[in-house]
C-alpha cells in the first residue's frame, strides 16, 4: 500500500505544519513546490503570520542576523540596509506568503494542545477561536524554542520592592512613555543592546546593568562591496542576490571557524574593534571583556554602531555588577554603585520550549520530548512521521529552516514513491548504552542552560549529532543519507 491520503474531510491533511512563523511559511513553499499533488495547512496559535515579528514589540525590534540569508531563497531581500526593524520582516513575511498563495493555507487563532499518533496518523486537537481536530500524514513543527506566553522567570532581589515600572521586553506596552525618564535596563544580550539606542533617544539617560559584558559588534547597515554590487551591476538583480547572499553566508562561516581554532586571537580582535568605538571615559574592562570567547554566546550586533554612538554622545552608559537588592527607587549593587530609575526593563532572556509546549502521545503512551535525540538535527528519536525546525546560532535561522525543509520533503516524497506509511528514527542498542549527550544549541547563554531540560537532546556520533554549519546540511538535504538510524515502514 502506498502513502494513502487520509479520507475526505475539512481538517483531513497529507501534512500539517503547526506555526506560521518564518520557518513555517518556508516550509509551506517548499512543500509546494516539491509535493504539490500533497493537501497541507497550517495552523497558527495567534491572530496572524509572523512569529517573533508579530509578538514583540520592544522598541528598536530587528533581526541579529542579516536579511539576505535570513530572508527566504525563493523571495530575496531586496532593501538595502542587511539589518531591517521587526515591522519590514514581518511586512516582507506577509507579502511573501501572499504572493504565493501561502496564506491561504493558514488556520489563525489554532493552537495546538495535544498531537496523538495511531494508525499511521497524527491527530490534533487544538483550542483557540474554534476548537477543532485535524487529521495528518506528516507533521511538521515550525514553533521555535521560545515560550511565547511566559517570559523567563529571573531571581532579581526585591524588585518586588520597585514602585516604578517593571517591563519585560516579551510584554511591552506599546503606550509606554518614558520620555525624560530616567531607565535601567538589566541584561546585556540581543534585546538590551537594541533597546538602549532607541530609548535613549527620549529617555533622560539609560543604563544598561549587566552582570557579566558580552561581545557587541558594530557592523555597517551597507558595506563597501554592497554598495560597489548594486552600482555596477543594478542591471543584473540575480546577480546581486546571489552575491549578496554567498557573502553573507560566508562571513559568518569564516568569523566562527576562526574563532573555533584561534580563540585568542578572535578575542583580541574583538577588544581591538570594541575600544575603537568606545568613547575615552569608558574603559574597555570591566564593561565588555567577557568572560568566554567569542561565539561561545551569540555575538550581538549593532548596525552603524548605534549602541556606541549613544555611549559617546552620553545618553547612554554600561554597568557592571552583581545586584544586591532594588529597592523602591533604586537598584543597589554589591560593590557600592547604585542606580535610581523611573523604569526597569529585564532583558534578561527567553524561556524555552519546544514544540509550543504541546503534548504528544505515540500509540496511546505519552512521548517525553527531552528524552529524546534528534536524528540530523530534524527528526526526533521514535518519534513518527514528525519533523522539527531549529536553526543555526551562529548563522540566519533561515538557512537552517530552509535545510530542515528540504530534507524533510525529500523524505515525503521518498515514502510516496516506495509505498512507505511511515518513517521513523531509532538508536541501535550500542547507541543507547555508549551514545554521550550533548546540546542541541551550541551555546552556553544562561536563559539556555536553564531551559536546556525543555529541549530534545543531541549525541556525539552517527546521526545523531548537533547540526554544523549550513553547506553541510544543505548538501546533505540533497543527497545525505536518510536511511540509517531510520526505520522505513511500508504498508500492507
């Protein structure tokens, strides 16, 4: 028996792919592209396509990675500036998925509660404006890692106490006025290092109040060759994509492999850069000589430097210290410093779930996600006909999407051809005695050690371990083996 679809019915799919973030909306057009005899939706908790770039609305919002890689192959990036606000992504996001007819395929307000497997078919119930249950073949799971509805809960001593504004960035109130104000940001990662520019520009003064610095990277919003492309050779668009995109794949590739091998030369390299941009009353240490090379923690940027710009026209400034307590208008820290804000934003990181914290049966008995290892960094260990989105940390989510997508409906269409009903990964019993654990996310951030039992596990060997970088993965979604550690059922 080949792949059957299932019966006729409204929610009855060939596959269904749970969220309509960027990674969904990709896998959407792949599998159009590649399956297009194939009936598929997607379902989407919220009121509309976007992920990340409908959610947050912090201000300053943008992507950490550049456009030309973080944007779909199969609809390039075409604006100038790398770096785009969070309101461009998800314009392009909504206009991409119109043009292809992807939107049309999208179930809003359908959150997915519960996923049961039996019979060959996943069975979803999901809540939201209608609770309904859908029927699939294939499942794919484009949901991120992050707890869309809960921020991460961080030990901050008394700030119970505060009688200012506490706001966290996952939550933030779009008629929040801080003009004249006088705001602590706590935290020095991606968020903190984009809001503080854009406050400053109203707020008295901010302060980003980090406990340990992390590496900030100024980057330009249009570089030399860029511009040198789109003049000599604005008659050849195809060509400028292409280029633009080789580079930025490319670069980022060399800047972490170099780092990998010559740690301390990256570090140096890093302090070199960073003093150029810090104005004289700042000192290098103890404000940005992180304790840990680079690329061990995503590395921040800031296009056109915004962040130090504001630290040199004095409207923005760094602390650095450990918190002894917040009291109601101020926040002391052990070494003396004390600081007295109007508000608080916690920048202090995401909380991590997988798969939009859904639970999943396989034959009737409950399947424990972070028990599990994932096969290539795409499927999940005993886990039937499902597949999963995670991308790169050191490169554009997208490209890692865009891998997982194409890996995957290259194996759809393998069981169609071969009359296969399912697909499913296994560990071989010396795997499971000798096989050793590692992370799925190659970085040692804080808000991802706590939230790493959230997460499916990686191994050391085989097919089991972290993804790499993009050009292996891509090449392996091509031609790569996707029959070991893979139990092929055919039907009867």
């Amino acid at each position: 028996m080949a792949w059957q679809p299932l019966e006729e019915g409204e929610n009855n799919y060939d596959v269904i792919v749970i969220g309509a973030g960027i990674s969904g909306i990709n896998f959407g057009y792949r599998l159009q592209e590649r399956t297009p005899n194939l009936k598929y939706a997607i379902l989407e908790g919220r009121h509309e396509l976007g992920g990340t770039w409908s959610l947050f609305k912090y201000p300053g919002i943008r992507s950490d990675s550049d456009l030309f890689t973080f944007g779909f192959p199969w609809r390039p990036w075409h604006e100038d500036s790398s770096i785009a606000h969070g309101d461009r992504i998800w314009k392009y996001m909504k206009e991409s998925a119109e043009e292809y007819g992807i939107d049309k395929k999208i179930k809003f307000n359908t959150f997915v509660d519960n996923a049961d497997y039996a019979d060959n078919t996943w069975t979803l119930h999901t809540s939201g404006a209608a609770k309904k249950t859908y029927k699939a073949r294939f499942i794919m799971m484009c949901t991120g890692y992050y707890d869309y509805k809960n921020p991460l809960e961080t030990t901050i001593p008394g700030i119970d106490n505060f009688k200012g504004q506490v706001i966290h960035p996952q939550f933030w109130p779009e008629d929040l006025d801080y003009s004249n104000k006088e705001v602590v940001i706590i935290g020095s990662g991606a968020t903190a290092v984009t809001v503080l520019p854009v406050m400053a520009e109203k707020a008295k003064h901010v302060t980003m109040l980090q406990r340990s610095p992390s590496y900030i990277l100024a980057a330009p919003r249009e570089d030399a060759m860029e511009r040198f492309v789109r003049r000599w050779f604005s008659w050849a668009p195809s060509f400028q994509d292409n280029v633009f995109r080789m580079k930025w794949i490319l670069a980022p590739m060399l800047m972490t492999t170099f780092s990998k091998y010559f740690p301390e030369r990256a570090k140096k390299m890093m302090h070199d850069l960073t003093r150029k941009q810090l104005p004289s009353n700042i000192p290098l240490e103890p404000h940005f000589t992180p304790d840990y090379y680079p690329w061990e923690q995503r590395l921040c940027v800031c296009p056109d430097g915004d962040f130090y710009k504001c630290l040199r026209k004095g409207t923005g400034s760094v602390a650095t210290g450990h918190i002894e307590t917040v009291t109601e208008n101020s926040i002391k820290l052990k070494d003396g410093q004390e600081l007295n804000p109007d508000i608080i934003v916690t920048a202090t990181g995401l909380k991590l779930k997988f798969a939009g914290g859904m639970k999943v049966t396989v034959n009737g008995k409950p399947f424990e996600i972070p028990e599990k290892f994932t096969w290539k960094g795409v499927m999940l260990e005993d886990m039937p006909n499902a597949a999963f989105v995670v991308g790169y940390v050191d490169a554009s989510w997208t490209l890692g999407a865009d891998a997982t997508a194409q890996m995957t409906t290259r194996i759809i269409k393998r069981m169609e051809k071969e009359g296969v009903v399912e697909v499913i990964p296994r560990r071989t019993e010396k795997e499971k005695k000798t096989m050793q654990e590692l992370s799925i996310l190659r970085l040692n951030s804080t808000y991802v050690k706590k939230g790493m039992s959230q997460l499916p596990k990686s191994g050391d060997s085989g097919q089991w371990v972290p993804r790499s970088y993009y050009f292996k993965d891509i090449m392996m979604a091509w031609f790569g083996d996707i029959k070991t550690n893979m139990e092929w059922v055919r039907g009867v």
